[in-house]
C-alpha cells in the first residue's frame, strides 16, 4: 500500500535522494502539445478556443463568457451552508492577506537626492481554476480575494467546468469575468487575448501538466505564479501523535491526484503498524479510493528514523508544498523547519484547514520549490517601480565615482552622460 522504509535500511539514502529529486518535470509530448495549443489560439482566437475544447473535452462552446446575468445571483442558489462557510473562509483570507502590507515609500539619503519604491496593482490578472476530476471553489477564493485586496482593477477567471459553487465563490470573491475554458488554450487566451478573452498582465493558479506547460511557454510574455508539479505532504510525527489522525491526514492529501506525493517521517516504530492498518480501513469507504491508493503506493513513503532533529533535517531536504509536525512540542520544532510553502503545527491542525479556511492562500510551491518561492500572496498582485531623482549639486558630487565605475565596464557613453551636463556645449 505504501513503502515502509527505515533509517537502518540499506536502501534508505537513495529513497530518501529520490523523493528530493521529484520536480515538477512535464514530458516532451505534453510540453509540444501544450506549445502547438498555443500557437493555434494565438492565430485562430476564439474560433480556436471552441475547437479545442471540443477536440479535448468533447465539449461544445456557444460562447467563451458567461454572462455576469448567469452567475452574479450564484451564491443564492447554492445550499445555504455551504455558502456560509464560503463567505466564512472569505473573512478570514481577506483578514489574513490584509495584514501583507508593500507601501510605497520615498527617502532623502543625502541632500540633492531623493530615492523610492511605489508600489501599485496589476491592472488585470487571470486565475485559472481546475474543473477536471475535482472542482475547485476554495481556488477561486484563494486566489482572487489577495488580488482583490492588492487592489487588481480587474479579474479574469477560467475554468472547464464552472459548478454552481465555484460561482458562488467567484461572487463572493469578486471576480469580474468568467470564461467556461481550460486546459492549455485557456492559458494561452488570456496570455495574449482573443475576441473574447482579454489579455491578462499576470496568470496564476493550479491545473494539470498541460496547464502547466502552457505556464511554462508563455512566461515572459505575461507574468506567472509558478509550475504547479503534484500536491505534497510531509508529516513528521512522534509517538503521541493518533495513527488514525496521521492515515486520514495522509489520505487527504491523496486523495487530490494518483501523481501526489504523501510522506510520514515517524520518529521510531511504535506506531507504523496502527498507522498502515488506519490506512486500510479508511480508504475501504473513500469515494476517491483508486485515485489514493495509487498515490499512496506511487509516490508516498513512510521514513521512519530515530530522533525529531533528524526529522526536520528530511523536511527541510525535501521542501515540501505543506509540512505538518503532529509533535508533542510542535511549536519548540517550528523555527527549525526551514524550507515549506505552509507549516502546520500540532495535533488538531490538520492540512484540511490550510486548504479551506485557516486563512493563508493554498496555492503553495511544490516539488521542492520551497526552496526559493513563496505562497501566493498580496506580492504576486503588484509591482515595484523605482524612483531616483537627482539636483546638480548631488550628482556633480557622485560624478567621478560615477565615470570610474563606467569606464571599468568599458561603457564610456554612461560616463560621458554625466559630463555632459557640466562642461560647455
């Protein structure tokens, strides 16, 4: 059901060397699938959109947008408590993502001088929110409300299959519009517009790989969050911690894609046997069965080894999209735990309430890029330009230091911009 491998096992490193060299790779043939999608889109436009969703989805499109008319009463034609807890999560994101505060500022280092920051919002973002084996209305709130709270002036969302909730969060979250496209041609409509499709500044969100190729292939022409690979856990847990807990925490994370990734690092034995057999029974009355098990037999792990320090050493080699520590002294453990998209503390916190409600957005790094990126957040929704303004005075006095640094470079044109502004014509 899943590999068992201890610390004492001959083949322990390289399992270990394997599970840090996942990355989010995309195959050759769904990278030229993805870059032909996007060339057809770019010369058919929405007549291109239409086909391929046909083509793919064997779905027909009579029109790429749906009329505001058609989903701006959403939220009232949803059950009632499902729609409290949307607007129950929205609350908390919004208060969270209120709090990432990026002012602009401007400084006076010397006199003459003046230097700054302003920050201001993207003008139009697009989300894209899956609607494949699962629909995705917490995306919707995940991603839109820090671009609302950043100040974007306009949201563009698409999706393949746009269920009555995932409308009634794109209300309550404010989106503007709404295209009932996916895939790699939805990526490629909003990087550089259709008929009906506006061109975004920036495209962030999950999808499946040929999502992500297409992210890929238009970076640089339109800004992106990241490469979305599988979702991932790494659960360090210790001797206290409930082995039916640690099952169901495993197998919500499973439960996602059969390509996820479901680790438990189990400090010593005791509890790996109660662990496998929580595991059996529960995923025998799961409706997404198939789909956990063979992530949980493909790409899951339990690593057991002999200290918490040794633990945290493999989250912190793994860098994982979410990392839980179901730890008597979870909070003692936290500041070692360096390289995570979201850190989950205790026995009561659950990954669930990451994905839903807690606050923070869910769209985290994976495969390992907790490394060096960050959760979705306010900064993904804005810009920084730099202000620099000299009088004479200041700059006649940085004028030599100025040439020197220009002239090691070679580039005499820089140096001879300066001169130029005192010497006679």
């Amino acid at each position: 059901m899943i590999r068992i491998v201890a610390r004492t096992d001959t083949d322990f490193a390289s399992c270990v060397q394997a599970l840090c060299d996942r990355a989010a790779a995309i195959p050759d043939g769904i990278e030229n699938a993805a870059r032909e999608v996007i060339r057809t889109v770019r010369a058919g436009g929405d007549a291109a959109v239409r086909e391929l969703t046909q083509r793919f989805e064997e779905r027909r499109l009579d029109r790429l947008e749906l009329p505001p008319a058609e989903w701006q009463d959403a939220p009232d034609r949803i059950d009632p408590a499902v729609r409290a807890a949307m607007e129950h999560a929205a609350r908390r994101i919004r208060a969270f993502h209120e709090r990432e505060c990026y002012p602009s500022f401007e400084m006076e280092p010397t006199p003459g001088i003046r230097v700054g920051l302003r920050v201001a919002p993207l003008r139009r973002v697009g989300i894209y929110v899956p609607g494949g084996k699962a629909l995705y209305p917490s995306t919707v709130l995940m991603t839109a409300i820090p671009a609302r709270v950043a100040g974007v002036s306009e949201i563009v969302m698409t999706t393949p299959g746009p269920s009555p909730e995932t409308l009634a969060a794109a209300k309550i979250a404010g989106v503007d519009r709404i295209f009932a496209i996916g895939g790699a041609q939805a990526i490629a409509a909003m990087a550089y517009g259709t008929e009906s499709v506006p061109r975004v500044d920036k495209i962030v969100g999950p999808g499946n790989a040929y999502v992500a190729a297409a992210k890929r292939l238009v970076f640089g022409d339109v800004g992106i969050d990241s490469i979305a690979g599988p979702t991932e856990v790494v659960i360090v847990a210790d001797a206290t911690a409930d082995p039916r807990w640690l099952a169901a925490d495993l197998i919500a994370q499973a439960e996602h894609d059969e390509r996820a990734v479901p680790i438990l690092v189990l400090v010593g034995r005791e509890i790996v046997d109660r662990v496998v057999a929580a595991l059996g029974e529960q995923l025998a009355t799961l409706p997404r069965r198939v789909i956990a098990e063979k992530a949980l037999r493909d790409g899951g792990a339990i690593l057991i080894v002999d200290d918490v320090a040794e633990a945290i050493d493999l989250v912190n080699r793994l860098a994982p999209e979410h990392a839980g520590l179901a730890l008597a002294d979870a909070r003692t453990w936290a500041s070692r735990v360096t390289t995570a998209g979201a850190l989950f503390l205790g026995h009561f916190t659950p990954e669930s309430v990451g994905d839903y409600i807690a606050g923070p957005s869910h769209v985290l790094p994976t495969s390992g890029s907790a490394r060096f990126a960050s959760p979705l957040g306010v900064a993904d929704f804005v810009k920084r330009t730099s202000l620099i303004e000299y009088d004479a005075a200041a700059l006649r006095s940085q004028a030599a230091d100025i040439e020197k640094m220009a002239s090691v470079e070679g580039l005499d044109g820089h140096g001879r911009a300066v001169r130029v502004r005192f010497s006679a014509p």
